[in-house]
C-alpha cells in the first residue's frame, strides 16, 4: 500500500491519496490550508467570506435565469437578493451566538466577527423567509412563486457555504478511520471530550453536507425542468416544500455524527429543526396534491400584482 501526497500550490491544500498494490485508490484524507487566503494590508482576505460571497452572486445569477424560464423579470430576483442577505446573515449570525451565549459573553468583541466562522443555516432561514415574506407582501406578489425561484439557489449555496467549514476547521464529526478521514489540529478540538482529543482524524460531516445538498439541488432543477407529456405544472410551493423536507432529513442524519451542535438541554438544536422542516415539508406537500388546495400566501391571488413580469427570451 502506498501514501502519495498531491499539492494544489495555489489553494495551499494537500490531499494524500492512499494506494493499494495495484496503484487503485483506496482512501483519500485532507486537512485545511487554514482560514486566511492572503493578507492586503491591513485587509485579511479569508476563504469563509470569500464563499459566501461566491455562493450569493452564483445564486442570483441562477435565480435570474430561473425567473427568466417561468417569465418574471430577473431584476425582482436582484431586489430580493438584496432583502434575502440583510434578513438571513444578521439571523444567522445572532440564531449562532444566542446559543453560544456563555463564551460571547466572556468576549462580547466577537460577537460581531462573522469572519471567525459561526454561523447558523436554520437561523440563516428563519430570516431570509421572513424578508421574502416582507417583500413580497410589500411588491403584492405570491411568496411562493419567489420560494420556487430561489430554492435551488438556496440549496446550492449551502452546498458552496460549507466549504468554509472545511478551511476553518470546524463542524466535523466523531473520530474515524475512514478512507476519507478530516485531519483536525489540536488547536481546533478544544471543544471535544478529552477522551476524543487524542485522536487526529474526524468525520468530515461538512462534506457530507455539501454533497447531500449538491443532490438536493440536482433533484429541484429536475422538477423545475421537467418535462412530462400530459402533466400539469407543479404547484406554487412545491420546489420550496421538497427543498425543505429534502434538506432537513439530511441535515438531521449528518447532525448526529457531529460534535460541536448548538445544544438545547440535552438535546441537538439542528436536530429538532430539521424534523419541524421535514413535518412542514411533507405537510405542505400533502396539503398541495392530496387535499388539492392552495398554500395560504400573503397576498389572495386575485390582488397579486405581476405586472412586472415580462414575456421570456426562452421560447
């Protein structure tokens, strides 16, 4: 068996790729350059900031394209991106600290340091809805034609964001000797039970996670694209209500191999969100195909005001 190491000089990463006597891989492990990327001066450039970045003009610019197919001006999709960042960072940001309160409280300093890592995806979403909900109360336009629009944008930036895990060394799982094991340095296991500190190499659950939301989103541009002879349009919510159920069963999966949940009590935060997302998701759902019925929206369909829409290039 052999150990080959593979550089990428630019992203500072090294892979080591384990071989078996027929030069097959058989395991591949890999441990984070570190946060920074480069420092400007007095500017630090870091790979947390640098992917959420990434991962909200991705979205925006998916989300257009969608809006386009389903003939709504694109140009609604940038002034809700806009709503959709102040509403879900600060929520992310603030849903993270409250349940980290005691080691806030001793740095109160950090509160606001979003580039240190520590931010929530369900706080994350309980704020970016309730801006959407503002929004399009405000434009006097359906909420869930808007959630259709951004939901595969939503996933796949999740999918983008939890690379920063990875650079920053955090949201891993309990010790492994997988083939794809996360080195983890000694610095970063602080927070673990001493008896888990001797070990070296973790689950990497924030891969786990990406990937199970790169299939999340290739499942809702499927039902947004598909193509059936003889079927009907897929119903205002639907794509919203898949990618909550659908993201909040992984989520829940993953979130029990890790170590470093935000607690409530004896219990994992994320855990019980993620079974009130899946109860809502497949509710809804049921609610759309079996009862046949309409989601409650914040304007009645015969006050929504799509004048702003506009015929498709896509014919």
């Amino acid at each position: 068996m052999l150990n080959k190491s593979v550089t990428l000089p630019w992203l500072k990463i090294k892979f080591n790729i384990i071989m078996d006597i027929y030069s097959l891989p058989i395991g591949f492990q890999f441990t984070s350059p570190g946060p920074i990327i480069f420092h400007l001066g007095p500017l630090t450039i870091r790979w947390y900031g640098l992917l959420i970045a990434s991962a909200v003009l991705i979205g925006v610019t998916l989300s257009q394209y969608l809006a386009q197919r389903r003939q709504v001006n694109p140009d609604l999709i940038g002034d809700l991106a806009i709503w959709l960042v102040v509403g879900a960072i600060p929520a992310a940001r603030l849903y993270y600290v409250l349940f980290e309160w005691p080691q806030y409280a001793q740095n109160p300093g950090d509160i606001i340091a979003i580039w240190k890592g520590g931010i929530a995806i369900h706080g994350a979403m309980l704020g970016g809805t309730l801006a959407a909900l503002i929004f399009a109360r405000l434009q006097k336009i359906s909420f869930w034609q808007l959630a259709d629009l951004v939901a595969p944008s939503v996933i796949l930036g999740q999918a983008i964001g939890r690379w920063g895990n990875f650079f920053n060394s955090e949201a891993f799982g309990a010790p492994t000797n997988l083939p794809w094991k996360l080195y983890i340095p000694p610095e970063n296991r602080s927070h673990l039970p001493l008896e888990m500190r001797q070990f070296d190499y973790f689950h990497p659950t924030f891969l786990y996670e990406s990937l199970w939301n790169l299939m999340v989103f290739a499942l809702l541009l499927s039902l947004f694209f598909r193509k059936f002879p003889g079927k009907k349009p897929l119903k205002a919510g639907t794509l919203f209500l898949v990618y909550l159920a659908a993201y909040s069963l992984g989520r829940f999966w993953i979130e029990g191999l890790r170590t470093d949940s935000l607690m409530f009590g004896p219990l994992k935060m994320a855990q019980m969100v993620s079974l009130i997302g899946i109860t809502l998701g497949l509710a809804g759902l049921i609610w759309l195909y079996k009862r046949n019925r309409p989601l409650p929206d914040v304007v009645s369909p015969d006050r929504q005001q799509w004048d702003i829409s506009r015929e498709s290039p896509q014919k």
